[in-house]
C-alpha cells in the first residue's frame, strides 16, 4: 500500500508521519487489496483535523476527525474507518 502523508496549515513531524503511516498499515490486516492511502493532516485555530482516503478495488473510503490533538484525530479516524472496511 501506497502512504501519502501531507500536512494543512502546519509542520508535519518525523514522529507524526511515522505515527500515521504506522496506523495506515494496520488497514492491510482487514484487506490486502487497499492500493494506496492519502492521509492530510491540518490545524485550524485550536482544532486538529486527520482526513483519510483509502482506495480499495477502485473503491474509495474517506473519513475525518476534529478533535483539540492531532493524536487523537488520527486515532479516531482509523477507528471509524475500521468497521466500513471489515
């Protein structure tokens, strides 16, 4: 699987890439057919915003989160993509 990781309005981390490419991966569990994920990162104000776009067999699954960590709002965005994909 393809990992693209982009950063809105912000400076993107070397932990925080690897944090969300990490979470990525756990997608190939579930299926093995995910060709590639954009992952864009950003902050507004004092919110911290995770997108996801998983394309899967031509497919494409998009999911966001808003929440005041960008920890939190990766973590979240993998947890609501988990159960489309299952």
């Amino acid at each position: 699987m393809n990992v693209i990781i982009t950063g809105r309005h912000m400076e993107l981390t070397e932990n925080l890439k690897k944090y969300a490419e990490e979470k990525m991966k756990k997608f190939n569990k579930y299926s093995g057919n995910i060709t590639e994920a954009t992952v864009t990162l950003g902050v507004e104000k004092y919110r911290h915003k995770a997108e996801v776009l998983l394309k899967i067999n031509g497919m494409q699954i998009q999911a966001e989160s808003i929440t005041g960590e960008m920890y939190s709002s990766i973590d979240d965005v993998v947890e609501k993509l988990e159960h489309p994909i299952r």
